[in-house]
C-alpha cells in the first residue's frame, strides 16, 4: 500500500510549501502534488497526519566521531560504526561520514578495514570516512598531537587508496605543506579535500582553494584569526567561497560569527557536529563537560550536540530562515560529497529518507529508506 503525507509544510524545491501531498510507494517518493490537484482517493493510502508541522529531508553529517557508547574515532570497530549508524538514524542522519582524527597508522588502516567490512552490513546511512588528519599544520594542532602530524607522501596515499576501495571520501589537510602530486592524487580518486588545522596565508589558500581543495573545515577552528595586515586563511574563504563547515553550538563559534560566515558565504556554508564521546582509553580521552567536550589538558575537543540542535541553533540563535537551516544540514553536505542527486533533498524518485518536525522543530518521527 502507498502512504499519502497529509496536513504538513513540506519542504520542497527550496521552500518550505503547504498543501502538498508527498506520496510514497516502495521506499521512494512516487509523486508531490497540490491537495485540490490529486485525484487519488485517499482511502486507498495509509495517510500519515503531519498535524501542521514539517516535513523535511534527512540530515547528513559529514563530521563526527561517534555517539554514545560508540567512539568509532577512538576504536574503529564494526560494533561501534554499526551503533553509530543505529543511533543517527533515530536523531534523523540519512547519511554519515565516520570520521577518523590525527592517530597512529594502526587505527588509521583498522577504520579502512572497517568501513569495507562494515558496507555489506550498512542500513546505508554510512556514506564513508572522513580522515582528519594526519597530514595538518602542527601550528594549529588544537587538540591534535603534534608527534602524529605529519607531512602526506605519495606511496603512502596510494597504499590508503588502493587499500579503501573508495571508502575514503573526505580528507581535511593543510594543503599549504602538501604536495601538489599528492592533492592531484586524491582529487583524482574522488577524494573530497578539505582545508582545515591549517596556517595558510592569503596567498597559499588563493592557490589551493577552488582548485585541488574544494570545502574548509570547521570555519574559524584551527586557523589563523582574522588580521588587518594579515588577512590569511579565512578572508581567502570569503572571497574564494568554497563549501564551509561550521560547528552550530555557541561554543566552537559563537552565534553571531555564524551569522557573519553566513552572509559572506551564502548557500555554501553548511553544518557539521564534530561530535565526540566520553573516552577513557587511546589518544584521545574525551571528558563532557555540560555542553562540549575537552581533553584531560582543558582543550576543547569536540561537540555535544545532534545535527538538528544544530540546525535549531541557526534557526533560533543566529536567525537563519529555517528553509537554510535545513538546506545547511542536507542539500548542501549532499553538494560537498557529490551526492546531490540521491540525497538532501525531497524529489519524485528519490529514496523516502523522511522527517517529521513539529513546529518548534522537534523530531517527531523517522523514516529512514521509508520504515513505515
């Protein structure tokens, strides 16, 4: 039987539009019409009741490094990334990279491994990895340790490559001590490349940007302030405009500097969690603390929140309109990854990756791949 999504806004065409009908049939949407328009009769369907609020596409987190209980980051099991996948998709994650920061080769290959032996087992909200690291500017190491942080050699990345199987799908580096081969390599793979921990000048970040580098990581993170006499990474970023993450808690970037990445960069900046779990064990031994994360030193290493508080602190805290804070979390990760055409958004055809948000912007209910 099909299902009829009746009495909500849904989100659609990059707007948020009232009395439309979506209908689903066979875990994909099968049509999107006006209500006096659909001459189906609705006895035939089993009617979901939006009750007035909001119908949006899954979100899509391109950074984090686990959920509760499953540090994937720090032990990059299938049980972590398998709970990982399980948790997201209840919070309303349509599509994840699991990611992976500066850490010795043996972890580094235990996440490739896994991420293989993990993908016949996926639901399909696993998208790949994101690599973090090791190739960053030790000047901007944050809470990266600096004795792993290392310049990419060619051999090495064409051993990961060949290793991964296209697993790998998003590396943050600093492009400013790598070698041009090596980001040719990666590009060249389908690697999405990401400035990030990174010192670059004006000039550098001029160079790579738009060009083998096509997104920056966590805007205003490791990397270099804002100067008058010396503009660096950041004004490079505004100008050049690639696609930019930034982490929506009011602790890695405080709510008024989101508004000003968000004028400046427009529809290419989107949201990440950069999330984190409690960690007793390994490199990084993560302690919550109320709202974000440290390190045993006091070093802020990651965020607390789920990528629809996020999008809820860009409505409320920043004031994005709500059809860009949306778009923030799905249709433009989708863009970075080059998966715009089966992700991030509501069209006729796509798989029924659903949200249902009342008008405060809770989440009412899921379907991932329609679980109706």
């Amino acid at each position: 039987m099909k299902t009829s999504f009746i009495n909500g806004t849904v989100l659609f065409e990059n707007k948020f539009q009232n009395n439309l009908i979506v209908i689903v049939s066979n875990n994909r949407i099968d049509s999107i019409s006006r209500t006096e328009q659909d001459k189906q009769p609705l006895d035939q369907f089993k009617i979901i009741d939006l009750e007035g609020g909001y119908l949006v596409p899954g979100l899509i987190d391109l950074q984090l490094y686990g959920t509760e209980g499953n540090f994937f980051g720090g032990e990059p099991s299938i049980q972590n990334l398998e709970g990982m996948e399980n948790t997201l998709i209840k919070q309303g994650i349509c599509g994840f990279l699991a990611t992976i920061a500066t850490n010795i080769d043996d972890i580094i290959l235990k996440a490739i491994e896994t991420a293989k032996a993990f993908r016949s087992k996926s639901k399909g909200a696993f998208l790949g990895l994101h690599l973090e690291g090791p190739f960053l500017n030790p000047k901007k190491k944050e809470a990266h340790p600096e004795s792993l942080i290392r310049k990419a050699q060619l051999k090495e990345i064409e051993h990961w490559l060949e290793l991964a199987n296209g697993e790998i799908k998003m590396m943050t580096i600093a492009p400013e001590l790598q070698d041009a081969e090596v980001l040719k390599l990666l590009k060249d793979h389908h690697v999405t490349l990401s400035v990030g921990h990174s010192n670059a000048s004006y000039q550098e970040a001029n160079d790579f940007l738009n060009n083998y580098v096509t997104t920056a990581t966590h805007l205003f993170n490791a990397m270099p302030s804002l100067h008058h006499r010396d503009p660096g990474l950041i004004l490079s970023i505004f100008e050049k405009k690639p696609f930019v993450s930034i982490i929506p808690d009011g602790i890695h970037v405080s709510y008024p500097m989101i508004a000003l990445a968000k004028r400046e960069l427009g529809k290419k900046l989107f949201i990440i969690t950069d999330a984190v779990t409690s960690s007793t064990t390994g490199i990084y031994k993560h302690q919550k603390k109320i709202n974000h994360y440290e390190t045993p030193d006091g070093i802020l290493s990651g965020s607390a929140i789920t990528l629809l508080e996020g999008v809820k602190n860009c409505i409320k805290n920043v004031g994005i309109e709500p059809t860009e804070a949306f778009a923030m979390a799905s249709q433009i990760p989708a863009e970075v990854i080059s998966l715009e055409n089966k992700l991030g958004s509501i069209a006729v055809g796509r798989k029924a990756n659903l949200l249902w948000v009342d008008k405060n912007f809770e989440l009412k209910k899921v379907w991932f791949t329609f679980t109706e």
